[in-house]
C-alpha cells in the first residue's frame, strides 16, 4: 500500500497571501457584477473576456516556463488559484482545459513552433482548447478510438468523428487522438498518435449536442479528410496511448473533482445556519471531514505533479473519492428538506439545488467512469 | 530523530514477526510464557516509553511522531496493549508522573467516580487488557481540573467481561483503592483527541492488514475457473477498500507531519470520522470477498475486523465528532464556510 501515500504538504504563507489576493479579486468581481456564481462552472460557464483578465493577472499558465510568457510558478500555486476559482463558481469554462491539460501536454511533447506559438496565448487566456478521446463508437475503451491519421506527401490528413468534446465551439484547438498504425494483436496501445488539430481548419464541423439540463457544451467534432501540416503531429507518432495517459494525470486529480457544486453547499449552509445549529450540526461535520480529506489529497498530487512524477493512480483515487462526495453532498441536502421543506427554500437556492441534481449524474463520467476509475486501482494491487 | 525512529520501526517489525501468530492471539492471558516473551522484547527495547521524557527514561520522541509505529504494531496484530501502553506513559509523562514499568492500559469512561484521601472508587469501564496488569490510567475531572490518576495496584469486583470482541475488556468495581500518583493535566494534553488519534492509527495498521489479506486470498482462491481477483465484481469492491483506506491515511499523515495544536484541532475529528467510515466499509467488504472462511476463528481476519468494530466506536465514533466538528464551524457567525475552510 505504500505506493499510495499522499504525502502532507503544508500551505505556505506565500500560498495563502496568494490565495487571499485572489479571493480579494474575485469579490471585487462579483461586486462589480461581472460574473453571477455558478455550480459547475467549470464546465459550463465560459466567458473568454473573464478569462483573459485572468490570463492578464498572471493566473493561467501559471507553471508554464517563462520563455512561452508563462510565470514559472509552482503546481501548488496553480493548486490554489483553482480552488479560490472553483469555491467562488467563477466563469472558467473557456479556458479551463487548456490552462489545466492541453498546454502541460504542449510543453511536455510540443515541437518548438507548437510551443512559442501557441503557450503564450493559452497563458494570455485567449486559446481555448477541447478534449480530444472519445468517440461515437469508444468512451471507456479509449484504445478503440477509429479516428485515422493517415501520412500525405506534405503532412498528415484526419478522418473521424470525436464526441462530447466539451466546449469545442468556443475552441481553437483540440487534441486528438487517433490511430496511426493498426492495432498490433499484443498490445492495442500501440500506434495511438496526438494531434495538434487547429479546429478552424476546413472541414472540419462542430455540431452541438444539448445535454438533460438542456444547455450546450457537448459537441460532435466531425473531422473530415482534415489536411493537416506535419508539424501538427504532438510529441511521437504512435506514442500517443502513453501521452493520453499522462494527460488524464492531469484531468483526474484537480479539485474540480469535488467542489464542482461548493456554491450550492456553501449557499445552503448561510441560508439555513440556524436550522443546522439546531439540528444539522452532523451533516456538517460530514461534509467538512470529507471536503478537507479531499482536498488534502488533491494538493499532495498537485506536488507529485510539481515534482515530475506521475500520478496516475492517485488521481483515480481522488476522482473517485471527489464523484462519491460530490453524491453525498446532494443527497445529504436532500434529506434536510425533512427539516425545512423543498419549496420554503429561498428560490435562487431551489434552482441551485435543482440543477445540481440534475448535473450530478454526469460527474462520475466525464474523465473517466467510477468503473474506469476502479480499474486503474485494481490494476495497481495486483488484481488484474 | 527521523532515523532513530526509523531504526525502532524496523526493530519492531522484527520482533512482531518473531512472536506474532493467529495462535498467540487465542490465548491472550498473563500465564501464557509466550505473551511474556513478546511483552519483554518490547519492554528490552523501549518502546513503551519512545514518547516519554528522557528524565523518566524515555526516548522523548513526540507521540505524534510515532503514529507510524502504532500502525505497524497493529498491521501485525499484536495481542497486547502495547499502543495502550505508549499513550498512557506519554500522558504520564507529561504530567510530571514517573511511568511504571509493564503494561499499563487506559479507562476512557468511568460511572460514579469518587476520590477521597488518596482513594479512589467507582465503576472503571471498558477497560483493555485488564487481565495483564496492574498499572492503570484513569483521567477524570475533579473541581474542573483534569487529572491524570495513576493506580499500581488495580484491584476490584470484575463486573462485565467483554470478549466478544478481540482484545479482552473489562468493567471493574473499585472500592477505596489506593492512588499511586494524582496529578493535573496540562490543557494541551486531551485525553479525548489523543485518544481518537491512537485508535484512528491502529485502525489504519490494521485495515492495512486486511486490504492485504483480502488481495491475496482473491488472488488464491479459484472458483468459476479463475482465480477470484479476475472477477471485475471484486476487483471494484477491493478498490474501494483501498480508496477508503488511502483517505484515512492522508488524514493520519496530516498529524503525524504536523502534530496537533489549536490552529488544526479539527485535523483529530477529521481522522476518526474518515478511520471509522473506512472501517465500516472495509469490515464489510473483507468479509464479502474472503466468504464463509473469514467468517472462522481459525482465519485471521476477525481478529483484525473485531478490533476494528472495537476501536471505531472508542473516544466517539463518528456522528460525536461529526457534530463536534460541525457545531464549531456553525458556532462562528461571521465565517462562510470556504473561509473556514482555507
């Protein structure tokens, strides 16, 4: 078991001065009625021009090296710059998976051109990007995927269909991958390739798809016979499996993975404080040994991340704790309207509620399935 | 220190190995040769006094340090109050109270208590492992000053025996028994945190124990043709066992890195919240996937998951610390709870 230590890692005055600015910033902002907080807002709540004052702060692409107009911060400051965003329910769709993923994965495999050409506009909080994986016909099987690179006399062409891919229609670019090489009879890992793909390309064609709640996020991303240049390749062609999994590192082990929807509990517990003294002092404590264990965990995988070593499991660990109290939360909600009825609640408070229940399905699929998740644990004791 | 500590852990893993068997844990009496065998290379080699004060003898490491050993020696199931033992020497310690040597072992409730001319009597409750010695810990208020009250001579009317659980435990009935020593405890000193953590600890060693034991017997044990680890049912069910524990560990890491004080007190009730739910969970669990063979007396594994039933209910289980800890943070009016949080 000693493989799945999480090491206690102290905040730093340093990091809490950080995060008191920008919570101070944040304040301002809502004040100034620039942003209404929203659960979920990682996902669904996209304001480029909030996320381009970000960028201007210094707050994306914090750990990014200086010479690709990065900050050369740490992982743990990044950590705490999430987490202020995150509580508040701030609008960080836009530029969320590019400033999480895409852009670690850029300076990691990226040819040079990727990297001056596109980092410092991720950092600025001008370059969005999607995710890349699944497709009609693979989720969970991610080898499966069908999308094809196939080499042409001056680079590559891509044909397929991508799916989900969360914000693609506010996107400028999308990592994709796609099989390069058949499959070899041993290992289907084997030739997967990542592309760089500039999704303003001709044919290539984003259709949205409304998820239950109605809103738009999830789109098809239709890539046909995309010409693409050679340089478009990410890091080594049929290198792609051990990439993607490295990037799911990065996806799994954030705190979105828990305070997606710290707006409604924090909402709920100014509305009903009095109530709770009374007889809801239990739920409370729960859900403060839950939330503090979680992100104690999260900020111990933020410095693996820091220090170059990849935590895979441990970020299935997280997820998969973050998804089960995420449920919890709401449930244990739920069943206070025992106390206080459903519809005494404060109206604002009804709808946050509401659409928390309805968006909580999804948060033990996107990045990967409970199942997914179990896998990768079980794999890791010896078990498959 | 680190490497003196260090050099303890592997010494301790040593000896448990040489004197530890499912066996040893069948015949947990004072007449057993083997028992007295393993109690005095404990005692040989100091760890009931690693976090007692150099001047009574001790190694002076601080207990929160040596959380690490409580877990092992509970991964290994070790009949005898050893961890006990180190926490009722270091409180002792701390108040000023030379240790005895031997076992001591700790009463963390009492009924009708009362203290008159160095004389104590009442109902001691749930006491472990009364049956190995005489040397025993009581904390108990008096005049709104905790004490910390030693007797060397237990002795009274045994009156319930709790062995249906895996460590003996006894309830006793004391008659103006002589106190040895008396003395009040420093505020930083709370029997109830302390006690919280050290069973959370020993919980964590042997929840340990039985991810593993669950691990290997899937592995071993073949039925449908394969073994039973190939089966996705209990690949899932075993990876929650280790996501629970890897929670609790955390926890566990958080005071053993940084000790408790008042700027993280609730670290405490954050750790035997997590430990318990663990154990519930990991209780079940083992014994879905080990089958009729776990539920025996000859496997080891109820040892170790009546221990755990055990210790999640001692010091509070978690509703207490769960309003505890929820009644604090709704108390302070003028925190959001984010605020509270960071």
């Amino acid at each position: 078991m000693s493989k799945f230590n999480f090491p206690f890692i102290k905040e730093t005055s340093e990091l809490s001065n950080l995060r008191k600015e920008v919570r101070e910033f944040i304040t301002t902002c809502i004040n100034n009625d620039e942003f209404t907080p929203s659960p979920d807002a990682w996902v669904f709540s996209a304001d480029p021009s909030f996320s381009k004052k970000l960028g201007s702060k210094g707050w994306l692409g914090m750990s990014f090296p200086k010479e690709y107009g990065g900050h050369q911060r740490t992982a743990l400051e990044r950590y705490v710059v999430t987490e202020e965003l995150l509580s508040s329910g701030a609008p960080v769709a836009a530029h969320w998976i590019a400033d999480r993923q895409s852009g670690s994965q850029i300076l990691r495999y990226g040819n040079e051109k990727q990297k001056s050409s596109i980092i410092p506009r991720i950092t600025a909080g001008e370059c969005f990007f999607a995710i890349g994986m699944s497709e009609p016909d693979s989720g969970s099987d991610l080898a499966s995927v069908k999308t094809k690179g196939t080499r042409t006399k001056d680079g590559w062409k891509l044909e397929g269909r991508k799916i989900w891919s969360t914000g693609a229609h506010l996107a400028h670019y999308m990592i994709v991958l796609a099989r390069t090489s058949p499959a070899s009879e041993k290992n289907r890992h084997e030739g997967l390739s990542q592309f760089l793909v500039d999704l303003s390309l001709p044919n290539v064609k984003i259709t949205g798809i409304p998820d239950m709640t109605g809103q738009r996020h999830f789109n098809e991303t239709l890539f046909d016979n995309v010409e693409l240049s050679d340089d478009s390749l990410l890091g080594e062609e049929g290198k792609g499996w051990k990439q993607v999994v490295g990037e799911l590192a990065l996806e799994r082990s954030g705190p979105e993975r828990f305070l997606s929807h710290f707006t409604l509990l924090d909402s709920f517990i100014n509305e009903f404080r009095n109530s709770l003294i009374h007889s809801g002092t239990k739920i409370v404590g729960k859900l403060i040994s839950e939330i503090q264990t979680l992100r104690r965990m999260s900020f111990s995988v933020a410095s693996m991340l820091q220090n170059g070593e990849s935590p895979e499991t441990q970020a299935a660990f997280v997820k998969e704790l973050g998804n089960k109290f995420e449920k919890m939360m709401i449930e244990t909600l739920r069943e206070f309207s025992n106390i206080v009825p459903l519809h005494e609640w404060p109206n604002q408070l009804q709808n946050l509620f509401e659409d928390a229940t309805l968006r909580i399905p999804s948060n033990s699929l996107r990045g990967g399935t409970t199942e997914i998740m179990k896998g990768i644990i079980a794999r890791q004791l010896g078990l498959r | 220190m680190i490497e003196e500590l260090e050099i303890i852990l592997e010494t301790t893993s040593k000896i448990l190995q040489k004197h530890v068997n499912h066996s040893l844990r069948q015949n947990i009496v004072s007449e057993n040769t083997d028992i007295l065998n393993l109690w005095n290379d404990i005692e040989t080699n100091g760890l009931p006094k690693i976090s007692v004060k150099e001047k009574f003898g001790g190694y002076e490491i601080p207990f929160f340090s040596i959380l690490p050993l409580i877990k092992i020696v509970n991964n290994h199931g070790t009949p005898l109050p050893l961890s006990e033992t180190i926490l009722s020497n270091y409180i002792l310690s701390e108040s000023d109270i030379n240790p005895p040597n031997g076992i001591v072992t700790f009463a963390s409730d009492t009924k009708n208590l009362q203290i008159k001319d160095n004389m104590i009597s009442g109902e001691i409750l749930s006491v472990p492992y009364l049956n190995l010695t005489k040397n025993l810990l009581i904390v108990h208020e008096l005049n709104n000053v905790k004490k910390a009250i030693l007797i060397d001579e237990i002795n009274g009317e045994i009156i319930h025996k709790k062995n249906f659980l895996a460590e003996p435990r006894y309830n006793i009935k004391v008659e103006n028994l002589n106190i040895a020593e008396i003395r009040p405890i420093k505020n930083s000193i709370d029997f109830n945190f302390l006690g919280a953590i050290l069973r959370s600890a020993q919980m964590i060693g042997a929840m340990e124990k039985v991810l593993d034991l669950s691990i290997n017997y899937c592995s071993e044990r073949k039925q449908f043709g394969r073994a039973l680890s190939k089966f996705q049912a209990i690949q899932h069910q075993i990876s929650e066992m280790a996501v629970e524990l890897s929670a609790s560990s955390a926890a566990l890491s958080t005071i053993t890195e940084i000790g408790l004080g008042e700027k993280n007190s609730n670290d405490a009730a954050i750790l035997k919240i997590r430990a318990g739910f663990a154990a519930g969970k990991i209780i079940a669990i083992s014994h879905q996937v080990h089958g009729a063979i776990g539920f025996t007396k000859e496997y080891e594994l109820s040892y170790y998951t009546k221990n755990l039933n055990s210790w999640r209910n001692d010091f509070g289980n978690e509703s207490f610390w769960e309003e505890l800890l929820g009644k604090k943070f709704l108390e302070k009016n003028n925190k959001n709870l984010w605020e509270y949080l960071t």
